[in-house]
C-alpha cells in the first residue's frame, strides 16, 4: 500500500477537476443542481446502472417535479412509476422521507449531512452526495466507484470495505477536498470510476491520473481492489398461478411491511422440499387465499435474479377446484381484486411477475375465456 502518491494530493486533484470540467456527462440532475433532483438522483442511482436510471429520472420528475408533490404522492402511484428499477424499499424510504421533509424541513431538502442522514433510505455516501453537489457542502461521498479509484491510485492490498481500509478511504477523500470544491471533486471521482476506471476493463490510457496510480506502477490494476469474500447466491423455487373468472385474472396485494410490500402479485410461494411446483402452487393458493384449485397447464418458468437469490418462478394456469368457488380470503394480502389483461399495466408487480405478464397475451396465451 502507498499512501504517498508522486506529486503529492493536490496535483492529483488539480488533473482530476480538469479531466472532469472537460468529460462530465450532461446528466439531467447536473443542469441547476437543485437539491430534491440530486437527492432523487443518488436514490435511483443506487443498485441502478446510470443509463437505466435516467429514463426513469425524467419520468419521476415529470410525475414528481418538486418535494411537495411527491410527499402528496399515494403510495401506489410512487411505486408504479419505480416499477422495474428494483429495490422496492428505496420508492417507499423515498415516499417516507419527502413527507419527513415537507413536514420538518418547510418542503427544503435539508443541507446538513447529519440531517439528511436522519431521512429514511439515506446512507453515509448519500448523505455526503447530497450534501455536496447540492450544496456544494465540503464532505467526501465514497460509493463503489470511488473506492474502486481509490484502491487502484493507492495500491490498497485489504479490501475497501475492511474498516482500515473504509477508514483511509474517508479521510483521503476529505483531504483531498479544495475549499468550495466538493461538488466538482465527489462527482469527478465518481465519475472516473464510471467511465475509465472501470471494473473489468480499466481504460488506463485515457485516465487522467496513470501517472500517478500505483497499481498501474505496479502491474496490479487487475489485483485491485481485492474483492472481500464473495456472497453466494441462494438458488429458490416459486410457484405461482392464474386463476382466471370470467375473462379476470385474481390478484392481490402484498401486506404494508416485510418483502415486496405494497406490490402485486398472484398468489403463490416458495416450493417445499419434497414437493413439485404445481403441489406448491396448489398448497399456496389454499393458504392465501382459502380456494381449492387444480393446474390445468403450464406457463412458464420465469427467471429471475433479486440481490442474493436466483428465483425460478414456475407459473401455471389454474381453475376452480369447487364448481361453486367463493371469494378468494386475504389471509396474505391487505387487498385483492379481479383484474383483466390491461389492468395490471396499472398495478405495481415485483420484477419475475412482471417478465411474466409482459409475456401474457404474446409468446404465452392469457388463460381462460377472453372479455366478452
Ligand atoms: S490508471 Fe488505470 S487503474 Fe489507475 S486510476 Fe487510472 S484507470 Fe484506474
């Protein structure tokens, strides 16, 4: 590890701000830096790649321009339009966290970093993102980017998160801050771990600071950052099924708290050890919702990655088991409804179900009767 770079911290920056002045993307957010956009910003850009955030971006404050209208927001409608970025808590810490604001803050996005890190959803990086390319507030923001940089430029042979790692990470960050220049100094860091310092295919020749980076001195980019142990992914089965009335497919909505809150879904759950998906999705739908039913065929098997699982969502088409059904009951719901084909564009569904009903009506038949 070298922690006395040639040249020294403030030539670095000084390469660093000119790089950035020159190459800084045109983002939306980057055009008047007004604070609610920025904080927006740094909530979509968490676990979203930049190209798929910023579609989303302008949607959000089309719907949502400032503060007040999304803390007026139902809950529904906020995660109708995140539907798809993933991350569902990130919509409702966000929802949460405009009403705290409109409620404490007179609807102005506070400038303190310790304020701001009293809203739902707000972290130490977000918090020093918002602080300083809002409010041109002199604190680091480290995200991932940054500590890529960092341990490249450094030569950091811990991983970034070790807490002596994390801890010098902090302090250089801060250090190397010019009076009045955090705004431009947090987002050319992030921004050269974006778009040159790249994970996999660092672009060294283009990198402002090659002269100065350690690990490119000593062959070691690809050996930096050292990964810190790896998460297994957790293989899970689900099943889930259509039970379609009269052209209407039965959904419902997931209770206010716990996984997926607040989204839609059909009915259904993980497979039991011991049974087939179409056992399961029989046993789920008695549990949830007190029918009897029985698979007349098989949908699909939908795939789909969330955080630390790898699900296979098999879906099947189901009917009425009792010739006289009642009423599904809500034993795992808040709310359920009827709903034809179009109707579930409205609704807000968790990422698999969406695949799924993205397919119904092309490459898979929507079961059942169509509407008279
Ligand atoms: S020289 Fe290469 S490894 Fe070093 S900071 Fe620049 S892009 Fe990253």
């Amino acid at each position: 590890m070298n922690r006395d770079l040639p040249g020294g911290l403030d030539a670095m920056v000084r390469d660093l701000l000119a790089w950035f002045a020159a190459r800084a993307r045109p983002l939306p957010w980057r055009r008047d830096y007004e604070p609610y956009r920025v904080w927006l910003s740094e909530i979509m850009l968490q676990q979203t790649q930049m190209d798929r955030a910023v579609g989303y971006f302008e949607r959000f404050t089309a719907r949502f321009p400032d503060v007040a209208s999304l803390a007026a927001a139902s809950e529904e409608e906020v995660l109708k339009l995140w539907e798809g970025l993933g991350y569902y808590s990130r919509a409702k810490n966000l929802l949460a966290a405009a009403r705290l604001v409109a409620a404490r803050h007179g609807g102005r996005v506070p400038d303190d970093p310790e304020a701001l890190r009293a809203l739902p959803g707000v972290g130490p990086y977000t918090a020093g993102a918002v602080a300083s390319i809002a409010f041109g507030r002199d604190v680091p923001a480290v995200d991932a980017n940054v500590e890529r940089v960092f341990a490249r430029l450094f030569d950091l042979d811990l991983p970034p998160r070790e807490p002596a790692t994390a801890a010098f990470i902090r302090k250089t960050a801060a250090q190397m801050i010019p009076p009045g220049k955090a705004r431009e100094l947090n987002q050319a860091l992030m921004e050269l771990g974006a778009l040159v310092c790249l994970p996999k295919k660092p672009r060294c020749s283009e990198c402002p600071l090659a002269g100065r980076c350690e690990a490119l001195r000593l062959d070691l980019v690809f050996e930096r950052p050292v990964p810190a142990k790896a998460a297994a992914y957790i293989p899970l089965e689900v099943a889930t099924g259509l039970l379609v009335r009269q052209g209407r497919v039965f959904v419902q909505k997931r209770p206010a708290t716990g996984v997926w809150a607040g989204l839609w879904e059909f009915p259904g759950g993980t497979v039991e050890s011991g049974e087939t998906p179409e056992q399961a999705v029989v046993r789920e739908f008695m549990e949830e919702t007190g029918l009897r039913v029985a698979v007349t065929g098989r949908l699909a098997v939908v795939r789909h990655g969330y955080t630390r699982y790898r699900v296979a969502l098999h879906c099947f088409s189901l009917r009425d088991a009792d010739g006289e059904a009642p009423q599904p009951a809500l034993h795992a719901a808040q709310e359920g409804r009827w709903a034809a084909l179009p109707d579930l564009d409205g609704l807000a569904f968790p990422a698999g179900h969406r695949k799924l009903i993205d397919r119904l009506g092309r490459d898979i038949p929507f079961p059942g009767p169509a509407l008279p």
